[in-house]
C-alpha cells in the first residue's frame, strides 16, 4: 500500500489550487485525459476506490498512466461470491495493488454487539461502520482518491465534475468517467478485456453488498436494486458533508407540475417558500393528491433559465454582459446552472468606463477567475484616447458606453447579448421585451415590439441584427436579493452598508474619489452608507444604510417606494425620457 507521510503531503489549500485550475480546462477531457492528469500530478498520492461492480475500468485506466496504483476495495463481509472473483481477476488483468480495506469488527463480532441483521435495522449504522469508518481511515494517507461514479447513476450524481474538492475528506476526488453511459462502460470492459462483476449482465447495474441489493426491472433507475423498500439511495461515501438528500422528483420538477389537472380540485395558494422547497400538498382521505407547485422563486429561476438555454440553442454566438454589480452576478449564477456540469459556453462583455469602482473591478476579476470564464473588455478610455468619443462636459461617462459596445458586438459578431435589465428598474425598461430585437445600427424601436405569448421567444433576425435577452425581466429587486439569500451568492462589499465619504448633490450621496469631486459648496461628510445599485462613480448615488447582510437589504428593499435606478442614478435624471433615449441609440 502506498501512502503519503505527514510531512510530504500538500496542504489544502494547495490541493484545491490544484482542483480550481484543473476545473477550468477539463469541462472537455476525456476519461484518459483525467487519467494523465491524475499520473502528473498524484503519483504515488492517490488511490482508486473500487466496488469491483463496473467500476474496475477505472483502475485499468488510471494503471495505463500509474502502473501499481492502490486500488482500495471495501471487504465489507457482505460481498456476492461474484464480486470477490472479479477482484482477484482485475489483480491479474491490470498492473494495480489492490488494497481490502477492513472494518474494525467482523461480521460477527458486529452481530455479538450490535446484534444480527444490522443492516435490516439500521441499514445507514451497518454502512457505516463497514464502509464509511474504514474507507475514512484509509483515504487519510492520501492527497486524492478516484472513484466511478457515474452522472446517469442517479439524481445525487447528476451533477459529478471530472475533478472537484472532496470538502468531507479534505482529498482531491477524481471522477474519469463521470459523463460515460452504462454503455460506453461496457464498451470499454470489453475492448481492454478488463474484467467486470458478471452480475451486472444479470440485472444487477449497480452492485453492493449482497443482503442488500436486488436485481432492477427494465426501466428502473440503475440504483433502485439498492437498499430497496428503505429511505436510503448512498451508502455515505460520495456525500459531501453539507448534501441535502433530494426525491427525483423534486430534482426534475417540470412546468407542469405546477398545474392541477384535476378541475374537481380547489386551487391551492402558493406558499412562499425558500427558494429550495417544493410545496407537495398531502393526500386526501380519498386518496387524491394535490398538484406540486414550485415557491415564486423558484418559478422565477426556472424560467430565466430556460430563456438562457433557448437562447444558447437557438443562436450562434451569445454573450452576457457582466459589470460586477449584483443583477449581472446573478445572470452569471443563472447561467452556470443552467449548463452545469459544463462550463458557461459563452464569454463576459464589459464596458469598462474607467469611471467604475475599485471594488467591483476586483469582484470581476475575482469571479471570473473562480468561474473559468472569458472576460472580453472594451474601455471607453481607448475612444477618448484616440478621437472616437469626446469627455462630456459635465464628467460623466455612462452615456459613452453605447458605442464600444456596438463596436464589441460588432467585432465578436455576438448575435445575442444577455443582460440584467428588469421591468421595475425604469419605465423604458418596462416596455422591453425578454428578446428584444436591435437594428444593424443596434438601435431599438420601441413600435418595433414581437409580441410574446406562452412563454414563446422569437429571437429571428437578419444579417448584422442582433437581440438583446433579459432573463431577469420578470424580477423585482426584492426577488433579486431573496434569490441573492436563498443561493448564497456573493457580491462586491459596497452592496452593504460601510463607512465611506460622500457629499450630497441633487438628493443624492456621491461618494468622493478621483472622478468624482464635490463643487466649492458641497460638504465633504463621512456616512454610513451602502449601494442599491452600481455604475459609475460619477454618477452614482449611495443611501444612508444600515443594512450590513442579506437579511437587512432585504427588511430595507421590502419597505422602500422608490426604484434602484429612480433613487441613486444621476445618468437617469438628465431628462425625464433619460433612458428610453440611450436605449433607442444602441445602450442597454
């Protein structure tokens, strides 16, 4: 057995440095690339967990790169006659160690204590003590462990990334054949002749200990043979510490399940509830349940989601436009959803005043770099530099953003642009539609508006058109920081409330800095303050605020009369069509 002394091994914050940067290009390895991978950086660091069920394609992969790699197999006591056979021919097919990890009790020195059958009783004590515990042990004396698990196993794998942090074990977890089908598994078997659990020809997908796992009908979820009849689907060792155990059908809760087909049935109310509840009504006595119905978040998740994705099919080159402030972070939140595991398949556009924040430049930089995206950068400086724009008189710089972004477009030939725009924030946003079509000049006609019916998009234009997609359209900035709560999300540190100096014009706290300065009469003042909105510093209000987390903006937001944009954005009090006007020139 190979294992890593003390004093050799990395710290964890080198391994997850290792995890973060592996993330960002291997959404389109293959299971040998991750393989090779693993060979570069663990030599002698990591072991493969083996059920001997499928999974034994794994240490033949990893044994191609690492000949005589650790190959960890639970002896659990339990095992089908099978399985012990298959482990002692993989040890003769591939160049590995096989290593059988022990419980502390045997099987009857279990039964003497705990008394007979455990596993009956108390099926999650019985793994355990018999899996769990020992493979804990065992795992310590590496820096990462390989497994087979399989995204199409079950809904709690559906997400599995090839390479992630294993939080409960502090281990890097390698999952080389994560997005490979039951087919593609066997394929590989047979092609190498690796040895797999003839059982698994018998109806057997997945394979455990024999008292408990049955054989699967045609049509079952490759897991339903395991631990039938009881509430449990995993034995414990691919459960990160904080996982939440979810019923598939909440996982996969269609639109339609927020209908009640039943025209007998009163309609329910909808609750509002966090954003990771389903509202299930119970059964009546008679035996009729309620339709399902999703909170008011949740439908709003939902359908910014599916807008993503209609848009990504039904066009060639999108792109998200990204500020750092907090509507952007969302849209950028919603997209990963939307395509995980895979990473975002479009770049980030920001339009760079030189007028932003410091604080939510290095946000930018932070989350781009955290999420393994493109970030595309145009300044409005470089226009001024050379001629193309003019500094405006009164300092500000939002109104010279429309034309690097026409040019950005133009020269990315992006022929859908995502943005946070939402319908509450100002009333030309109102009249937006959620695809909203832009001339080849990239200007919007208001008159111009497709109509949208049933939730149908029609993003159809001609050559050197482009839209302009809003997923949050239907949002309000209540919904936005409650989904902000309920998703955990983090945002540039000026959304609460901090001290900072300010001076007071037109109603509004300016905050002071380079290209931002108070006239002779205006006062210099230190506030408590934070942001309900960001753009640029020269033209961007703070409020007085005490607000310091989530749960505060949102007590504020809740009882406040006045939009964002109407309470904080000078750029919106030029004239009383401020916007409407920027938005037919081509801004957003």
């Amino acid at each position: 057995m190979t294992s890593v002394t003390t004093d050799l091994r990395r710290s964890a914050a080198e391994l997850k440095a290792l995890v973060t940067q592996a993330q960002q290009v291997c959404a389109d390895w293959s299971a040998d690339d991750v393989a090779a991978w693993t060979a570069q950086h663990f030599a002698g660091r990591v072991a493969v967990a083996c059920s001997m069920a499928g999974d034994t394609v794994v240490p033949h992969l990893i044994a191609a790169h690492l000949p005589g790699v650790d190959v960890l197999f639970l002896q659990t006591g339990y095992h089908f006659a099978e399985t012990i056979e298959t482990r002692d021919a993989l040890a003769r097919a591939a160049a590995v160690t096989i290593v059988d990890v022990l419980p502390t009790l045997s099987v009857a020195e279990q039964d003497a204590q705990y008394g007979a059958r455990l596993h009956e009783r108390d099926p999650s004590l019985c793994c355990q003590l018999r899996k769990v515990d020992p493979i804990n042990a065992t795992l310590a004396g590496y820096e990462a462990w390989v497994t087979g698990v399989r995204r199409e196993d079950n809904v709690l794998r559906a997400h599995t990334p090839l390479i992630e942090w294993d939080e409960a074990h502090q281990l890097v977890k390698i999952n080389p054949i994560a997005a490979w089908s039951f087919d593609e598994l066997l394929d590989y078997a047979v092609t190498h002749q690796v040895p797999v659990n003839p059982l698994l020809t018998q109806g057997y997908p997945s394979i455990g200990c024999a008292p408990c796992t049955r054989a699967v009908a045609p049509g079952e979820d490759p897991r339903a043979g395991r631990w039938a009849g009881l509430a449990k689907t995993e034995c414990g060792l691919h459960n990160s510490s904080d996982q939440t155990i979810t019923p598939v059908e909440t996982t996969f809760v269609s639109a339609l399940q927020n209908v009640s087909l039943s025209p007998s049935e009163p309609v329910v109310e909808r609750a509002e509830t966090p954003l990771a509840e389903v509202s299930t009504s119970s059964t009546s006595e008679g035996g009729s349940a309620r339709g399902r119905r999703l909170s008011q978040l949740k439908e709003l998740e939902s359908e910014a989601i599916h807008i993503i994705r209609e848009a990504v099919s039904e066009l060639e080159r999108p792109v998200l436009l990204f500020s750092g402030g907090k509507d952007s972070v969302v849209m950028l939140h919603l997209a990963a959803k939307a395509f995980w595991p895979a990473p975002v398949p479009f770049p980030l556009l920001h339009v760079d005043t030189g007028h932003n924040f410091p604080e939510v430049l290095a946000y930018r930089d932070a989350e781009v770099e955290r999420r393994g995206v493109r970030l595309i950068v145009t300044k409005v400086q470089d226009y001024i530099d050379d001629g193309r724009l003019l500094e405006r008189a009164d300092g500000t710089r939002n109104p010279l953003q429309t034309q690097p972004l026409l040019d950005a477009i133009a020269e990315g030939r992006f022929d859908a642009v995502f943005g946070g725009g939402r319908r509450d924030e100002e009333k030309a946003r109102a009249k937006e539609r959620v695809v909203s079509l832009r001339d080849e000049f990239g200007q919007w006609d208001p008159r111009n508006q497709r109509p949208e019916l049933w939730n149908l998009y029609n993003p159809r234009h001609r050559p050197g058109e482009h839209v302009r997609v809003f997923p949050l359209s239907n949002w309000t900035e209540l919904d936005v920081w409650r989904y902000i709560e309920a998703e955990a999300i983090e945002l540039p540190e000026l959304y609460y409330a901090h001290q900072r100096a300010v001076f007071e014009r037109d109603g509004m706290l300016l905050a002071v800095g380079e290209y931002s300065q108070p006239k002779p009469s205006e006062q210099i003042v230190t506030r408590t303050v934070r942001y309900r909105t960001v753009g640029d510093m020269s033209c961007t209000g703070a409020v007085e605020s005490d607000a310091a987390g989530v749960a505060d903006v949102l007590a504020e937001v809740a009882a406040t009369r006045i939009t964002e944009r109407g309470a904080t954005r000078a750029d919106d009090r030029l004239t009383e069509a401020a916007m409407e006007d920027r938005k037919k020139e081509g801004y957003f």
